[in-house]
C-alpha cells in the first residue's frame, strides 16, 4: 500500500510539471478577495464569481454572507432578488434563502422541507477593506490561513485600491509583475530604465526575486517621484559613468508569490519598512480562467513630515499607477491572444525568477477542468 502511494504521488508530481501553466486551474481551497467591501451595500445584492461558479454576496445586519447565485426552484440569479434581514428573497417567485443556504420561507408553501437541500453558502470574511469568500471546500476554511497584510492596517500607510479585470489567465498577470525585466513596455510613462536583477528564490509553495533599478534616460514621472523618493525631489539625472551603471544602487524591490497571493515590496536604501508595499490576487472569473479580476492594495507610506503630501498628490499617483497597469493589461492580453491562437504554451522563457514561479504555479494549481 505504501508503495501504491508513492507511486500516485510521484505520478502526480510529473504530471504537474509536464502541464500547460496556461491549464492551470487555480486552488480553490483558498481565501479569496471577491469585492470590495465597499460596494456591498446594506439591503443590496452584489454578484461575482470565482472559475465560472456564480456567487451572490449581501450585508444584513450581522454582516456579509455569500451564496450560490442560483435560486434552487427555477435557476435564476439571487442577484436579482431582494434582501430581507439576513436573507435573500428570489425576484421570481420569492422563495428566501438565509446565510447557510437555506431556504426558510416559501410565500405559498407553509412547509419548506420540499425545497431539498436550499443553495450552496461560501465561508465568508471581511478584512482590509475587501470581501474575501472560501470557494472551496467549506470544512477547510478554518484550517487554512488567511491573509496577512500588516501595512493594511497601519495608519502610516494610505491605500489605493486595485479593482479590475484583464482577458488573459491569471499566470500572465503573475509572471508580468515578476518580471521587472519588461521595463521597455513602460518606456513612455517612465523613460529608460535599467533593471538588476540580485536573484531569486524559491520553496515548495512560493518564488520571489529581488531587483533595483537606475534611470538611464528620461524624466521621472510625478507620481513615481513622490512614491519612491518620499517627497525627496529629484527630477533631474545627473550623468552617469560607467562605474555607476555597473554598481546597482541601495534601493531594492522584492517581489513575491506567496501561492495564490502576490506582494511587491520597494525599500528605499537603508529602509526597514517599505515605501510601498503592494498585495494582489487575481481571480479567475470564467470557468475556462481566460478572464481574471484583480483585487489588490496598494500601500504607500506617508512621509515622516508633512504626511499631508501624500493626500495633496495623490491624484498625480493614482494617474501613473492607472498608467502602468493600462500598459501591463494590453500586453498580457496580447499574450492571451498568441495562446489562444496557438493552442498551447510556446513561450521560450529563460529567466530564472520566472521560471522558479512557473512551477510553483503548476504544482500548487490544479488541472483545469474540461472546457468541451
């Protein structure tokens, strides 16, 4: 028997590393961020999905609950019902639905016991401004680690909330974030940049890769400026030598998965905290997981005087950041659409980081299921 055992995982350990990261479905047996906490509001139904499964998110009184957003008498969406209390009341016939899924009231029916087994509930938990629901099997929610975001909770960081969504699979969004290499794609926005890489790392269920970089040409947007050099103005290059070129310089930029999340975190040269502190999740939305939705924070620390600055330019950052990630969503779904024409993977990737983050994509993800 022991030997079965090992023989069926060291089988699924070589298929995980022989499949398509572009056919790899993400974990469910995750919390997941699904909405800002925001746009929940009381008396109001919110939809999403996570890989195609619908889900109906509502605020009663004892906070958000999260449902399948299929009513079990005739398939309808919840969504498009009523919230009553700590329930969700079908726009069709009215059948209500509490927190657990069940349902708890048939307008013309005294005995609820027909309506089977009622709709399926998601563990449900709100933190750091987000919804974040357990999508996969529910008697795992308490057992799994939720996210832990320490900038999010300090008031010496202001947060700029990422909520968008790009047409590609979520391993693109990853891979595009760690690796900094693909600064020539922002070459408008931010002008000649020169990347070093210091190296990467890698565990069972996470890679990360440290670079820093120097300006080599062009001037520095605004909003990077105030971001990076902690309102340090230095919008000027001064010449650089060759000697300069060859030295990085003390600044570093971390960047991490951590299997499913992501983080980037940039210290300024001597910092122990970071200046900015990035965390992101990308959602599949569609059962095939050519759509994803990120939801995300980004945490900028506020200068030590005159805190108010971050709040006078934000503006100026929240058009930079929107710049840049305009520019990352075109070029990954350009990536999506090579794989889609293609029908497979061909990318003939080189760079360790990437590829250290590639398996651990693939041997924490799960085959993705058929999309005949």
């Amino acid at each position: 028997m022991a030997d079965d055992t090992a023989a069926t995982i060291a089988t699924d350990a070589r298929t995980a590393v022989s499949r398509d990261i572009r056919k790899t479905a993400l974990d469910p047996n995750f919390w997941y961020p699904v909405a800002r906490s925001a746009d929940v509001r009381k008396g109001k139904t919110h939809r999403c999905s996570f890989a195609g499964d619908p889900i109906v998110l509502a605020r009663g009184r004892r906070g958000v609950f999260a449902l399948e957003d299929r009513c079990a008498h005739r398939q309808v969406p919840l969504s498009a019902g009523v919230v009553e209390e700590e329930t969700i009341r079908c726009g069709y016939h009215g059948w209500a639905y509490d927190a657990s899924g069940a349902c708890v009231s048939l307008p013309y029916a005294a005995d609820c016991s027909r309506a089977a087994t009622g709709v399926r509930s998601y563990p449900c938990r709100e933190a750091y401004g987000l919804v974040f629901v357990f999508p996969g099997d529910a008697a795992r929610a308490e057992l799994t680690p939720f996210p832990d975001v320490p900038s999010a909770t300090d008031s010496r960081y202001k947060i700029r909330y990422l909520n968008r969504r790009a047409g590609c699979h979520y391993s693109f969004m990853h891979e595009n974030l760690m690796d900094m290499n693909h600064q020539f794609l922002h070459r408008r926005l931010m002008g000649g940049i020169k990347t070093y890489f210091l190296g990467s790392r890698r565990g069972d269920a996470w890679a990360e890769a440290t670079y820093s970089f120097r300006r080599v040409s062009g001037r520095q947007p605004f909003g990077e400026n105030f971001i990076l050099n902690r309102g340090k103005w230095r919008f000027k290059r001064a010449p650089l030598s060759a000697e300069a070129l060859a030295t990085p310089p003390g600044d570093r930029m971390v960047i991490r998965t951590d299997y499913p999340y992501q983080t980037l975190k940039f210290f300024t040269a001597g910092a122990r905290e970071p200046a900015l502190d990035l965390w992101n999740c990308y959602i599949p939305v569609d059962r095939a997981q050519k759509i994803n939705h990120t939801f995300g924070m980004i945490m900028i620390k506020r200068p030590a005087k005159h805190s108010f600055l971050l709040d006078l330019f934000w503006p100026a950052i929240v058009w930079f950041t929107n710049g840049i990630f305009a520019e990352d969503r075109w070029i990954c779904e350009l990536e999506q659409a090579a794989f889609d024409a293609q029908g497979e993977d061909r990318n003939q990737e080189i760079f360790p980081a990437i590829l250290d983050l590639r398996s651990v994509l693939i041997e924490n993800g799960l085959p993705l299921p058929d999309r005949g």
